[in-house]
C-alpha cells in the first residue's frame, strides 16, 4: 500500500489549510492593489548559475533542490524568487515607464531540516519597487507592510520595523580598518545576536574579532543613528555622513505617514550577498517566539547581471506560512475548519432514484440564477439530508420529492425559520 | 553576463500575461464556487512511487523531471494532479460525509519537446468529485465544464463534449474475444485516430490489428450507443448492457440540462491507466485547430491504493495555456496589455524634492478611504507627469506642489474633464 504522507517538510493542503492561505493572500493583494503592484510569476525551475551569482554559496550547494535534467541541463528548484524576478524586469524594463512595481506569490524549495517554521516547500510573499534610488521607495516598503498588518488588524505593538543601512555600515567598518574578510565576518557574527544567550554570545564575539571585538560589542550597543555616528567620530567619512543623512531622511518619512514602531537596529544586517543600502526585517513582538516575519532591502547591482545596466530597486520576501504563525498567535485569523457557507447556497436533494433527473436539472436553474448549489447524486431520506446539510453549514436546502415532480417545481427551504418556497422547474439553456 | 530567458518550454508571466491568467483562473472559481467545490493544493515534488502505481511508465520514466535528492530519495516534479489528489483524499474521506468535491490550480512538469500548446511547466485546472459511483456525478462533470465555457461566453457550436465508457468497451472487446494485451494495444491505436491522414490510419490498423482490423475499423464507425450494441450483437453480455443503459442513462441526464453538444466517440479513450467507467473530453470545434481542451473521467480503483478501501470518483484536468488558446482564437478574451486603473485609482506626484513626505502622507491618507495609489517618488513638472499618468491609464492624478505645500492639501485631479478637488492632508495613523 501506498504511503498517504507528503514528502517530509512539505505540506499538503487541504480545505481548511486553503482557506486560510486564500485569506491571507487576498488580504495581500488588496494592499497591493492599493499601492498599484502588478502580479508576475516565474518558473520553478531554473538554471543555478541564476542563483550562484548573487545568492550565498550555502543557500546554492547545501540547502536548495537542484540536478541535472535530461538534456544536461544544472537546473535547480528557486529557493528564493529575487533573482528570478531580476532576470525579468531586465527583459522588459528598458521600454517601460519606471519605476516597475511588481509582486509574486512564489512557492520556493529549501533542503533544509525541518522545523516549526522551516519547510522544504513553502509560499512567499514578494514585492518589489525596480527603477528609482529614491528613499521614499525604501519608505514606500514600510507603508506597504504597514498597510499588510493592518488589514489583519495587527496593531503597532505586535511588531516592530527593525532597519539598518549596508552602506552606513560599510563606511564605518572601512573607516575602523576593517578588510574585506573582517567585513564579511562583522556581517556573520553580528547576525547571530540574539540567537544564543547574551553571555555566551559576548564570548564568541570575544573569541571570534580578537582586536576589534571591544569595537564590535559596542556597535552592538548603538541603537540610534546618533549612536553610530557617534561610534564612526573622527573617522566619519563623507560616504558615512551621507548614508547617514539618507537614514535620517528615511526614518523622518516613514514617521510622517504615522507609523512609529520602526527602529534601528545594529545586529539587522540580512544574510543575502545583493544588498547595498537600506535593509529591514519586520519582527514579531507580542506573542510567540521573538522572529523576523519578513526582510527585505535595496539592491543595486541586481540587474546589471543581466544588461549590465545597473537599476536600483527595494523590495521584500515575507513567508506565508510564518505569517500565519505570527496571526494565529495574535488571535487575528478566523476560524477556517468549517466553510461558511455564503448567503446564496443551498443543499441540494431529492428523495427517489427517479428524481435525480429533474433535481439536476433544478440545480442547474438555481445556479443561473446566482445560487451556489451542491448536489447530492443520490437518493435519501429527507431527515438524513437536512441533517447533512445542516452539518454542513448550510442555510438553504432544495428538496424534491414526488409531489414536487407532479408540480415540476423544487423546493427551497430555509432551515432556520422553515420557511419553504416552492420553485418551477423549467428548461435550462 | 547572464542569460535573461526562462528554460527552455518554461513560460515567465509578466503582469500582462499574469492578468490574462488571473482572468481565466477567476472564472473557473466562479464555476467551483456555483457547484460547492473546495480548493486544496498539494506540493509540486512527490515520492515517484505515487505516479508508477497508475500513470503510464512511458509519463514517469520519459517524459517526467525526475532526480535522487541529498537524502536518497527518488522524487518526481508532478506530471499531473490525480495521484496527489488521491493520495490526499485518502488521508481525510474516512471522517467527512461523502462526496468529497476538490479543486485546484496546480503547477505540473512535463519534459516533453517543446511545441506550440506544449510547455515543460503547466497550470493545470482540476476537479474531483470523489465518494459516489452515480451517474449523476459524471453529469455534474458536464454541466460544470458548461458552466466554465458559459463563463467565458463560449456557444455550444464552439466546442464539442465527447465521451466513452471504459466499461462498455471493454466489455465488448472480451466479448469479441480480445486478450489483455490485444486490448491494451487497441486502446493505443484507437488514440491515434485523427493524428494522422485517413488512409494511412487504416493502412496502420490492419498492420497492426491483423485478423481484428476490420472490427476495429467497424467499431470507429460506431458513433452512438446503438451503433456499439448492435456492433456488439449476439456476443454482448450482462455488463455490457449494463453499461450501454449507464451510457444511456447519462445521455439523457446532460441532455436535461440543457447540454447538446455532447457525442459519443469511438476515439475516445483516453490515456491514463486509471480510467473505469465514463470518460470525456472537451474538443475545440470552432476556430484553430481541432484539439482536446480538457480531458476526464471515472477511476474506481485510485483511493484503494492507500487505504485498501477503495471509493468510485470522477474528474477532470484541463490545461489554462490551452484554455487560453482556444478564447483567443474565438476572440473571448479581453485585451490585458494595458491594465485598466479602476475607477477609485490616482497616480500621485509631486513637483519639488522638498514636498515627498508631504506627498507620501497624503498617498498614505487616499489609501486609507479607499483609493488606489500609484505613488511617483522622484519630482517631476506637471505636464510630464501629467502625461506619463494618461499613458499609464488613469483617470486622477493627485498632485501636490509649492501652493498646495502651504495649504497642507493635495490636488485630485480628473484627467477626462479637467475639475480639480482639493484635499486637507491630516495626519496618518
């Protein structure tokens, strides 16, 4: 016998489970809507050099799907859907009015263990704003998600906008002497903070930057723009100054729309080799586990992969699956383990084999005339069936029996006053 | 630099193409909603097992992305939905009152040659209705595919509904002495019928068929159910009749309904294993080339697989690329290259670097009563401005410059008529 289970880490769907993810994306999309993004999709698969390029080696060789197909062909399973949505907009953007702003609902494929939170397949929600280098299209991101949360009846203090800025961060590292390799190892380290406990993380911190962890703890420490400037001092170069003033600006707008849980952040610096300015993460703040909902960032040398001209763009991935999470553990989701059944739909039966014929054919009327109908293909007894559909949520039954087939009419009950109206049958075209 | 196209056989959906798909995938929600349909969805990779078991070994072995995954196990990118959807049917139909209907929208992968309605990756669109053997299951299978061509305003005179019964042929093709493999090569070469010029086709089936040739070639002639009786004559038994008053009996239940464009055809006989009892398909008639949209039918014999109970279901896959070539050719789809702004839909701008954030307020405000905005974040004069929002298809701009600036409003302008509003800007929360 065949086993019934999904491949491990991956979900099956069923009703329930689709109803929640079909509110969720609709609630999606009506922001979406708002802000003018248009809907796109990509292919699963494509070639790895794709995702070689710009991904980090680990997410490429260890934890993605990917082989070789029978032409030959190294193709791999997208674990992320940026450099698909990149290689794109390059075959379009050029005869287009910028900027583009475009959003996907991609499944993506991860070879990663298992874990609440973590699944092999799993369904992304991304935005992206390509074309302008604009910092009101950093602020625009914010906007937006704010809007995502809102929808759900998220309030501010569920969560919080944590930002940083990659260029700040560069200026003031190269401005300390640190080297390309120290560099990348600032990025590693600062990003497992808070993922152990302080005092061991201290330690590592410690043991892992020899001469430059002093330096490195107290960035750490700087939780402002002020901070960091603070901490660059003397150093500032005018890159420093400038990257600083966009964050000022950045925070200045994001605050001029309303929205005041955002907050800087040292140790948000995001794992992904593509982002060069401000990057951010939304993260869950009143129930659960503390976790990052969604990252995101701006990116400017994506697209000249491609054409080599290079166009600036912002965007974010957030997954469907951990927003649900995160809207479970807030009480904002309804309850999906029954449909309710909308206020045109009926349960449709009739209660001889001979009837089934001209039931269907009622059925058929009803739902020209803007009824949702389901129909019973076989006979029962009229108890069961009101039974059945009442079990079922329903408000309406159309029943036939032989007295409604000498009439050649149906008929329409309301199961909670019961209240019948008798309907004829005529031919449907 | 890299290369900007999908794999080859692999279609990207920009926001035009993704409209058109969004368009067709809408109404046959409409058509599942109407008949009380549930989505599900399930993941793209499966064990292969699942698809040895009863799709053909030709489909799993040939023309299927298969590959050994980093823990060993042989997975498959779904050729079709079926097997999956059995798979999960039988993970839940103990407990739920019975029938089960089921939708979904799934991604499948074939890897076939490339060539004009063939893709390597395809949105198929599939129902189920699993738990009933009655006749009056595969009716509902027409009446709802007639409900999805009436969605899309295709007549009756557009597309033919052929069908077969696996039951009844095979009934008359041991009656007439045909072994397993004799049948087995019938049902291939019965397929092939009109894939190649007439005359070679008879020239094929007495090269293959030898001493059966001519029965074979009778039996393509039998265009109704009394043409196959009397075919089947003196050797026909009990379960042929049976199933002929089936076929009959199903006849007349789409013909009450309305429906005259079904047709029994000897051709028809469909590929997959699984098949039992009543299968169909829908054939374009009208405009391009003859070709099958959509394909189904009974299988008895699928859920036992799983669970050794087995349960008699009905369904139906049908290709959206194929769907959507066919309203094409028949000219029933709207234009999608342009999207069209809805009514309550503004592009919003500003004229001096200085006013962004109080322009973004404003977007933030309009999106709040409801408006779609199309927010430009870089400064712009007013004609070019203008100009681009009429390009893009608005009907409002909203626009913010010096004057307004010191009103602390924004102007919503209507493009067609030329009348200004003015807006108070308040504060966002």
């Amino acid at each position: 016998m065949l086993n019934t289970l999904p491949l491990k880490g991956m979900n099956d769907y069923f009703p329930d489970d689709q109803r929640k993810t079909d509110y969720i994306l609709e609630k999606i999309s009506a922001a979406a809507h708002s802000f003018a993004y248009e809907k796109y999709d990509a292919p699963v698969l494509e070639p790895v050099e794709l995702f070689s390029a710009k991904s980090s080696v680990e997410l490429v060789n260890e934890q993605s799907y990917n082989f070789t197909d029978k032409g030959g062909r190294h193709l791999i399973l997208r674990p992320e859907m940026t450099p698909s949505m990149a290689r794109m907009m390059a075959r379009v953007i050029k005869e287009k009015p910028k900027p583009l702003r475009w959003y996907s609902f991609p499944n993506c494929y991860r070879y990663e263990r298992p874990q609440k939170g973590r699944l092999r397949e799993f369904r992304q929600i991304n935005f992206d704003l390509v074309g302008t280098n604009s910092i009101y299209a950093d602020a625009e991101m914010i906007s937006l998600l704010r809007s995502v949360f809102s929808n759900f009846g998220a309030s501010e203090n569920t969560y919080s906008i944590r930002f940083n800025d990659r260029r700040l961060i560069n200026s003031l590292l190269g401005a300390h002497g640190f080297n390309a390799e120290q560099s990348i190892l600032f990025f590693s380290t600062v990003d497992k903070k808070g993922k152990m406990p302080d005092a061991d993380y201290n330690e590592y911190i410690r043991e892992k930057h020899d001469g430059q962890a002093e330096f490195v703890l107290k960035y750490l420490q700087a939780d402002s723009i002020s901070a960091i400037s603070e901490l660059a001092g003397t150093n500032a170069t005018a890159e420093f100054s400038q990257a600083a003033d966009k964050c000022r600006e950045f925070i200045s707008a994001v605050n001029r729309l309303g929205i005041n849980n955002l907050v800087f952040s040292p140790s948000t610096v995001r794992g992904l080799d593509y982002y060069t300015g401000i990057v951010f993460e939304i993260f869950a703040e009143s129930a659960g586990p503390a976790r990052a909902l969604c990252g995101g960032g701006r990116y400017d040398n994506l697209l000249g992969l491609f054409s080599g001209e290079n166009l600036s763009g912002t965007g974010f991935g957030m997954g469907v699956y951990i927003l649900g999470l995160f809207l479970e553990e807030n009480g904002l989701l309804p309850d999906f383990s029954e449909k309710t059944a909308s206020e045109k739909s009926a349960f449709c039966f009739f209660t001889e084999p001979g009837l089934a014929s001209l039931t269907a054919a009622a059925a058929a009327q009803m739902r020209l005339n803007g009824w949702a109908v389901e129909f019973e293909p076989e006979a029962g007894k009229i108890p069961k069936m009101l039974g059945k559909a009442q079990k079922k949520g329903y408000k309406f039954c159309l029943l036939l029996g032989p007295d409604e087939e000498k009439k050649q009419c149906i008929v329409l009950k309301n199961l909670e006053n019961g209240e019948n109206r008798e309907i004829k049958v005529t031919q449907v075209h």
